[in-house]
C-alpha cells in the first residue's frame, strides 16, 4: 500500500485544535505520528459534553475531530528523564510540531536550537498566536481572541447588530492547514529549519478580499450579514419555507436567472445588467429578488437556480449537510472503529484505501509500544518509567 507520507515520523507536541489538526493531515497521508500528551492528556479530550466511549474511555468530539491516525504516549515533561525521552524521539524523527507559548520548550531543552543539534535535518515547526517575533510573541493565543483581533469579527454579523465570530475554529482550523502544507515543502527542501507559523498571520490573511479592500481605499469594511459587500444579488433569501442562499457571480448568471421568471418584476429586476450597478442599487435589487421567490417553496428556488446555473442552495443544518446525498456519495463521514468521523478531503487525492485510518487513539495507548519499539528500551527499563510516573 502506497502512503504519501509513509516513511515520515512526526513528533506531535500539540494540543487543542491547530497543532493537532495539522498533524491529522500528516497522518492522513501516512505519516506515523506520535502525539506526546501530559499525564492528564491534550486538555480537548475533556471539553465536553458531547464524549463518546471508546473502550471504556470518554472521548470529547472536539478531541475526535483532530487526533484521527496517531499513537498517543503520555510523558511527564517536568521531570528530567521525561525530557530527554522527548529528545531521543526527537532524534528519531524528521518532523516536530509544537503549539508552547514562546520559549516555554528551551526550559526543558526541547527548544529548536537544541533539538537541532541533535538532529540536524528535523524540521521544527512552531504554531503560537502571535508568532516568534513582535511585541505581541509573547502573549497567548486562542481561535475567538484572533477572530477579534484580526477584524474578522468586525465583518461578521448583522449589519445593525453586534461583531460575531464564525461559528467553528476558523484560523485555528486554517493553520492547522498552512502548517502542514509548510511542512510539506519542507520536507521537499531536504533541509531541517524552523517554521515560525502563527494564528495572528493566518488570520489576517484570510482577510483576502475584505482586507484588500481596507489596503485599496484606507476604508473600515462594514458588516454585510449574509450579504457580499461587493456582489449583488449574493446572499440569503426567505422562501414560504425557509431560507436559501443565492450567489450571482457574474453579469451572465444574474440574466439567466432573470429570465426563469415569468414576471414584470424579473424585467424590471434584468434592468440592472451589470455587478456595478446592482451594487449600487443594492435594495431595490434585493427587494426585488425577494419579491420574486417570497411565495416559492424552496425547492422551487433552487430548481430555478440550477436551471440559471446560478450556485445556491437551501440552509441546511449540521445534520442535514452530513446526509445530504453529495455527502454520501463523496465519503464525507467516515466509520472508523465503530466511530462516525469527519473524513479527510484528502480522500479524493489519496484513496481511502491508501490513506492512514485508525480512531484517534486513547490517552497513553501507545506509551509502551513507542518506548520499545522505536527507542528500543528493555521492558524492565519502560516498568521503572511507569513505576514513577515519569510515563503513563
């Protein structure tokens, strides 16, 4: 079986979302990924409820949702001898991701400089909220207080209400990808080094057009709702039974859909041909639209919008969007163990067949076979280090 990543070691120090979430791509492509947890584990196994049980331990779906394809081993940091035995796994591996605030890993001497001593060619990335260098580098970071402070919540929400943030870990989830994929081209540089990837970066780029915006015309973008601030129609609408999302990207779709309208209000509506001047007429153009389709099923409206070839669709739960039949028919859930998990979108450059499958492991599930397998301790040795808790 082919694995992309398939003679790749990864040492795993994160936890929470970003760094695992990266490290999760890594091991869908095969790497073997050791995901080195406290004694008390990566803190997301308990933010719950929701917890499923797994072989008689509760595991959080925040935890479930990162952590797919990785051997856990549990080391006490703390204690001298648990330091080193994160160095040897350092020497043995060609990738490190870590998420300690800035400086907080050379008190143990597990810092880049140090571990690169070791191992010359590991490459060393680093994910903090802020980055390795500024004046902010050394203060925490969690996904809200980047949405905050990167304007994203600034744009996000009701025009006349409050800043909001989206409803997921967006930069967390985002970074998680930037990493790996600037580990990927590390990798493919043959050289070891130090990634100083941060959520305060990521955030800000992903700005892109609204933040472009604000660089075009030294302008505060405002906040649109579900509307775009610069495509018109391009936003929600409210159907006889519910709500749809309808988004004209061009002159030539917004014509077409005009004209699945049998209605002196579609011609006046068609009058408005160009983005321009639909952005300037911005309400009339919507109350139009809305006219339109006020007293349509939403079905009807979204037969009408594959007819134009206008994207769109109706709002769908969480629920229903895993079982929507493009869900099913794309692999989107995966059962894995007994467990439904979000699949990987990898899924469709490497074969399910090919990629690294396992449930997400339970705390220290595989302290003693790292310990002996990859660093090669006798069995009485792993004994002592479980006796005093210098490993779980």
């Amino acid at each position: 079986m082919f694995q992309p990543l398939g003679d790749i070691r990864v040492l795993d120090l994160t936890r929470v979302l970003a760094g695992p979430s990266c490290t999760q791509h890594l091991a869908d492509l095969g790497a073997e990924v050791w995901k080195v947890e406290s004694m008390v584990g990566d803190e997301t196994r308990q933010w719950g409820p929701p917890s499923v049980d797994v072989d008689g331990e509760a595991m959080s779906a925040y935890y479930l949702c990162a952590n797919r394809g990785k051997k856990s081993i549990c080391i006490d940091l703390k204690q001298p001898e648990g330091a080193d035995l994160v160095r040897q796994l350092a020497a043995k591996a060609d990738v490190l991701v870590e998420n300690f605030k800035v400086g907080d890993l050379a008190r143990y001497g597990l810092d880049f400089e140090s571990l690169s001593s070791l191992n010359p060619k590991l490459i060393y990335a680093s994910i903090t909220g802020f980055g390795q260098t500024g004046p902010r580098r050394h203060e925490p970071g969690y996904d809200a207080a980047m949405q905050a402070m990167t304007g994203i919540m600034s744009v996000t929400g009701e025009a006349d209400g409050g800043p909001s943030k989206v409803g997921v870990a967006w930069i967390d989830i985002m970074t998680g990808w930037v990493c790996s994929t600037a580990i990927l081209a590390a990798l493919h540089s043959g050289k070891g080094q130090h990634l100083d990837i941060s959520l305060f970066d990521v955030g800000l780029s992903a700005l892109a057009n609204v933040g472009q915006s604000a660089l075009c015309t030294g302008n505060d973008p405002k906040r649109f709702g579900n509307a775009h601030p610069q495509i018109v129609p391009y936003q929600t609408f409210l159907c006889a039974d519910g709500h749809v999302m309808i988004c004209v990207g061009n002159d030539a779709q917004f014509a077409a859909l005009c004209g699945q309208f049998d209605d002196p209000q579609a011609t006046e509506l068609a009058q408005f041909k160009t983005n321009a001047e639909r952005v300037a007429h911005r309400e009339q153009v919507v109350e139009l639209v809305q006219s339109l389709i006020s007293e349509l099923s939403r079905e009807d409206v979204i037969r009408k919008l594959k007819f134009a070839g206008v994207p769109g669709g109706a709002i769908q739960s969480i629920p229903e969007a895993l079982a929507d039949p493009q869900s099913i028919a794309r692999g989107s859930v995966v059962n894995i163990g007994g467990l439904k998990l979000l699949q990987s979108p990898l899924v469709h450059h490497v074969p399910a067949s090919e990629l690294n499958q396992s449930r997400p492991p339970k705390l220290g599930e595989h302290t003693i076979e790292i310990l002996e397998s990859v660093l090669e301790m006798p069995k009485e040795v792993v004994a002592s280090l479980l006796d005093r808790k210098v490993v779980r």
